[in-house]
C-alpha cells in the first residue's frame, strides 16, 4: 500500500481523533457520551495499529512522527483520566469531606444535642426509676440480663472476626437510617437521634444502677468516639436534607435538594471507613480484657486525630480563596 493510499483511507480517522482529544482538553472523559467514549477507545487502537504499520512499510517521517504523536496524545488522555479516579478519591478524603463536615457543622450540632439531650433524659429517668428503661425502648431481655450483671459485651471475645463484621455493618445501617429519613422534613432523623440517645442513656443507667458501669464505659470508649461521630455527622447530613425541603431560601425545592443532597452524600461518603474503623476497634480491641486506660487512651488518640483530620484537613484551600 502506497503512502498516499494509506493516508486517504485512514486520514479521517485521525482526524476524527484529534477532534475528540480537543473534547478531552475542554471537559474531561466522564463527560464524554457513552459513543463518543467507545468512539475514542476504538479509533485509538486503529491509530496504534496505522502507528506500527507506518514504521514498518512507510518511507515518510513525518507521516510516523505525526502518528506517533497523535498516539501519545490519546494515550496520555485515556489514561490519565483513569488515574485521576485515584487522585479524586484521594482529593475527597484529604480535603473535600473535611470541608464540607465544616460547612455543615450547624446541622450536625443539632444532630448531637439531640443525641446528648434525649440521653440524659434516658440516662436520669431511668437512674430515678428503673422502669423508665421500658420507655426508653430497653427490651425486657436486656433488662434481665443487666439485672444479671451479664457482661453481654464479652461475647464478641468468643468470635471477633464475625462480631467486628455485624458490628460494622449495624452501625452503617443505623447511620444510613438517620440520613435517609431526613426526607421526611428532617422530622425522621430526629427521631433516630432521640430514640438512640434514650436508649443508650437508659442502658448506661441501668448498668450503673446494676454496679458495673464503668465495665461498660470502658468497652464502649476505645470505639465510641468514632462510631457516634460518625452517627452524628450522618444525622446532620440527614437534616441537611430536611432543611432543603422545609427552607430551600433562594432556591427552588429542587435546587436546594441537588445542592445540599450532594453536601450530605459527601458527609456519609466520608463516614463509611470511619465506621469501619470503629466496627474493628469495637470487635477486636474493645472486649478484650485488657486495662481501662489502655482503651481510654485509644479513645482519647482517636478523637483527636478524628477531630484534627475533620476541623483542619484543607484549610489551606480555604484560606486560599478567602
């Protein structure tokens, strides 16, 4: 085959390359339709091929040297977008779920005052009359077996790969819980905010009541701080959605649903490895029978790494723009 001929029938091709690497330096390869992308894929491993069979047959140089620049081109634009996959996720953790928890912080305050007031409702009416405990949502089961001074925490000693995995997955379904029934005018998530902080203010109580409180105390610190942020950021993101239908401002209901929808996805985004750190503290730290302080130390570590990733983590941006 001639150079000319070769050219002729493979020219449009290349151009229709060039024209979707122009595509590429204005957007990027998500924003591509699905033909363009498999349109690109498939012209850049014809172009490839053109590329091997101008170096062996083709006595033109600058022919080789276009293919071959235009090959690279795709290449290093195919590729690099699957790389960047790798650099987002690495963005989001580092910077963009930081921000947006301070963005959101208001939401999560009440998120947390709901928790702490409903527990110490729980906590001081059940600690006043035990029966209050049943109120308080405490099956009778549990009851019984805290009167018994069981320790049904230890249990997760006997099996801690199954026990970190229900643990992990319990917590992430409770978290999901207090943000999918934000929906219901945010009226949802507080309620799951009140109901979990009466109960575990009831069980506090009666553990102490029962004289083994600090055994309690001392299982659930080393996770804790993690595991209940986690439900607390949920449950604002959770209220970031209520808000959105009760008081969009400015914005239309649906706006204000888009914008502040995708503000809460990053928040339980950005809670669901925390919790699996939690569930695996919880399942293979937190019931072993190891010193007090040992775990209250774990815990003390975790907050403030926690709360120094979440209030500190891309202020350097912030500061940038402000």
């Amino acid at each position: 085959m001639s150079s000319n001929r070769f050219i002729t029938e493979r020219k449009n091709a290349w151009q229709r390359l060039e024209d979707l690497l122009v595509l590429l330096d204005r957007s990027s390869l998500r924003r591509l339709h699905r033909e363009e992308v498999r349109e690109l894929g498939r012209i850049y491993r014809r172009t490839a091929s053109d590329l091997a069979i101008a170096r062996a047959e083709s006595r033109d140089p600058r022919l080789v040297n276009y293919l071959n620049s235009l090959v690279i081109r795709a290449h290093g634009r195919i590729y690099q977008a699957d790389a960047q996959g790798g650099q987002r996720l690495r963005n989001f953790f580092a910077r963009e779920f930081p921000r947006t928890f301070r963005r959101s912080w208001r939401y999560i305050a009440v998120s947390f005052s709901f928790f702490l007031v409903f527990g110490l409702i729980g906590f001081l009416g059940t600690w006043r009359d035990a029966e209050f405990s049943e109120i308080a949502g405490v099956s009778p089961i549990m009851r019984y077996a805290i009167n018994e001074r069981v320790h049904w925490w230890e249990d997760l000693n006997d099996a801690n790969q199954v026990g970190s995995s229900f643990i992990m997955t319990n917590n992430i379904q409770v978290m999901f819980y207090a943000f999918a029934l934000g929906a219901m005018l945010g009226l949802g998530t507080l309620y799951i905010m009140a109901f979990n902080g009466v109960n575990f203010g009831a069980v506090l109580a009666l553990v102490y009541r029962a004289g083994y409180g600090n055994d309690l105390v001392s299982f659930v610190i080393g996770h804790g701080v993690i595991e209940l942020s986690c439900i607390f950021i949920a449950g604002g993101a959770g209220l970031l959605v209520g808000s959105a239908i009760l008081a969009p401002g400015n914005l239309s209901r649906a706006d204000a649903l888009k914008s502040r929808g995708i503000e809460a996805i990053k928040l339980i985004m950005g809670c669901v490895p925390l919790l699996v750190i939690a569930g695996t503290i919880e399942g293979f730290i937190s019931p072993t029978p190891i010193p007090p302080v040992i775990k209250f130390s774990i815990g003390t570590l975790t907050g403030i790494a926690l709360y120094s990733y979440l209030l500190f983590a891309g202020r350097e941006e912030d500061r940038q723009k402000a």
